[in-house]
C-alpha cells in the first residue's frame, strides 16, 4: 500500500478513536477541516512539523504512522469501552436529579400535606430541568464537544429564566409576579454572547491550506 494512505489511514482511525470531528481537529492545529480530509484521504501528507506534532497529540511515533495495521495502540484505542463508561455516568447523573426531584415532591406531601403541597409540589420538576442542564455542561465541559456548550448553556439560561419567572408567578401576592415577563429579555443578550464567545471569538483562526509539495 503507498505510503499515503497507510498514513492517511492511521490519521483517521486515531482521530476517530479520540471522538473527534475533523472541524475539531482541525481548530486544535490552526488548519481548515479540508486540509485535514485531504490528509486522511491521502490525498496530501502534513509536512513533518505537523506530523510530529499529530504523533505528539495521539501519543504515538512517526513509526506508528508510517506503519501497515500497527499493533501498538495507544491507551485510548485499546480501551473502547470508555466512552459507554462516560455515558452510562452521565446518564445516572441525569437521573440523579429527577430522583431528587422525585424525594423532594414526595418529602413536600408528607411534611405539608397533600392538599397543601398539591399546588405547589409540581415545583419540584421543573426546576430539575435547569439543574439537569448544568449536570449536561459541566460534564460537556470534561469530556464533550464545545459545539454542545453553546446549546446547553442557551437552553439552562431559559429553563432558568422561565423556573424563575413561574415560581414568582405563583408566590408573589395579587399575581403581580406574572406581571415580572420581561425577566426573559435577560436571556436575549445571555443567548447571544454565548453563541458569540463560542463560534466567534473563541474560535481559533484557520491557516490557509497548504499547497502539497510536489
């Protein structure tokens, strides 16, 4: 097999095997996602700086690269069932809330009454969606992917805004708390800045594609 796409294989099955995109590869180097596609399909070879640097990322040597269905995998490859594991944590977090949700409603009858707390014990659900939603972003934050961030953050700030918005509605005298509605204008600039920080200024800039050496 030429060597280009011995090369170009073994980029993708590391980049795969890491769970990233080839946008997000690309922002790690400072190259534009096309030159990252060419690369893995063999198209053109990173210069030697950016191979170094790639084996140095992967945790692997250029020997690696260079090599036909290599046998030592690093850590990450070997140990596939990680990300279930990251899942399945992430899954009983979430669930973890709604089950405080769930002792916290039924606390609320046996304390207050079930008369008492019907009206008000419903409370207890709805503000578990925010607090799921930051669950979501901090661990979005340890093992996910930034495109997420902007969404989950967007999405905790509304549930928020309206969990806010609901409960004065409901404990403020004379219904003057559904009255408080512009509370959701806050969230307007909030969405925006999120949506800025993460796709604008936080994003690295692109080097031009390189042109292969001939």
């Amino acid at each position: 097999m030429p060597i280009k796409l011995i090369v170009a294989h073994n980029l993708a099955e590391l980049r795969k095997a890491r769970g990233l995109t080839q946008v997000e590869l690309a922002e790690k180097f400072n190259y534009t996602d096309k030159s990252v596609s060419k690369w893995e399909h063999g198209d053109t070879l990173p210069d030697i700086e950016v191979l170094k640097q790639l084996c140095d990322f992967y945790g692997v040597t250029l020997d690696y690269l260079v090599t036909e269905d290599p046998q030592d995998k690093p850590e990450f490859m070997k140990d596939e069932g990680r990300v279930v594991n990251k899942w399945a944590i992430v899954g009983l977090s979430v669930l973890a809330v709604w089950l405080v949700a769930i002792v916290f409603f039924f606390a609320g009858q046996v304390m207050l009454g079930e008369d008492k707390w019907a009206a008000y014990g419903w409370l207890a659900f709805l503000w578990a969606t925010p607090a799921m939603f930051i669950v979501l972003l901090v661990f979005n934050g340890l093992w996910g992917r930034s495109a997420w961030r902007s969404l989950l953050a967007a999405l905790l700030m509304w549930t928020a805004l309206t969990c806010i918005y609901v409960t004065l509605g409901l404990f403020v005298s004379d219904g003057r708390g559904w009255n408080l509605w512009p509370i959701f204008l806050i969230g307007v600039p909030l969405t925006i800045a999120s949506i800025l920080w993460d796709y604008v200024l936080a994003k690295p800039k692109k080097n031009k594609e390189k042109k292969p050496k001939e």
